[in-house]
C-alpha cells in the first residue's frame, strides 16, 4: 500500500495568524509555513497525503479552501476534521476514524504536526509513525518520535 501522511493544519502547513478568528478560509490574508509547498510537493510522489485537523469551525471544504489559497489543496486527497469524524482531536477515536476511512493499519501512516499532546502522542500511542515539529526536542520525548524544526527538513 502507497504510505500515507497525515498533516495537522494550524501551524504545521498553515500559519495560525494569533488575534484572527473564524474559519481560515474567509481570514482576510493566509499563508503557508515555511516549506510546506516544497515538502507536500515532493512527498504527493510517493504518499497519499491528508489533512487532519483539530479546527473547531471549519469543515473539510472549507480546509480544502484555505490550502488552495496557498497552493496546498492540489497535494493533499482529503481533510479530516470534527464534522467528519465525530470526534475531536486529540481523542484517539478522531484517528481511528481517519485510519477506518483510509483503509490503513496505523504502521502504513505518518503523523506530521506541531502539537505533541494533541497530534503526536495520541497517534504514537495508536502505532503511526510520528514526526513533531519543534525548535528543540522536548524531554523525555520517546526516540521513536522524529523532530524537524520545520517542514524544510521532512523526508520519508
């Protein structure tokens, strides 16, 4: 089965702009991290790649139109939010409900996000793989959970 790479959306392929609210796709300016094109470029060769956001508001076509107004949305196959999965993050049933959907075993699937306890733990503790993007590794982080400083860094 072609990997598969889970991406939170709010500070991992988008930038959370602090005093702006509602929806990402209706904020007046967005825009994307810093390498995210360039890593979901390259990795869309050899994995199918997902959103999968914790974001309260916004549903999946409202995610999908947010990347597009950075030129994500022609990387990724699909957004996983709460209106789709009953569930919010970091309740593991949210990513049991996204590994059901995909048809995918937890070892076929990369996590990639900025949050350890809303991204990263939960998805370790399901067995996906986990890459947290953090300017310094946090103690005690298990060495089995990868650490880039940005998305300039992500490789397969």
């Amino acid at each position: 089965m072609t990997p598969v790479v889970l991406f939170d959306w709010g500070n991992t392929l988008m930038r959370d702009i602090p005093g702006v609210h509602g929806k990402m796709c209706d904020w007046p300016e967005v825009e994307a991290m810093p390498g995210a094109v360039e890593a979901l470029a390259s990795l869309c060769r050899v994995a199918r790649l997902y959103v999968a956001s914790g974001a309260m508001e916004s549903t999946a076509e409202d995610i999908r139109m947010a990347l597009g107004r950075v030129g994500l949305d022609r990387y990724v196959s699909g957004c996983f939010c709460r209106q789709n999965t009953s569930f919010q993050k970091p309740d593991p049933r949210f990513y049991r409900a996204v590994l059901r959907t995909l048809g995918a075993r937890p070892e076929e699937v990369t996590m990639v996000g900025d949050s350890l306890e809303k991204d990263i733990l939960p998805c370790h503790a399901l067995g996906l793989q986990t890459i947290l993007i953090a300017e310094a590794v946090p103690p005690g982080l298990p060495t089995d959970i990868g650490v880039i400083a940005s998305l300039k860094e992500l490789r397969l």
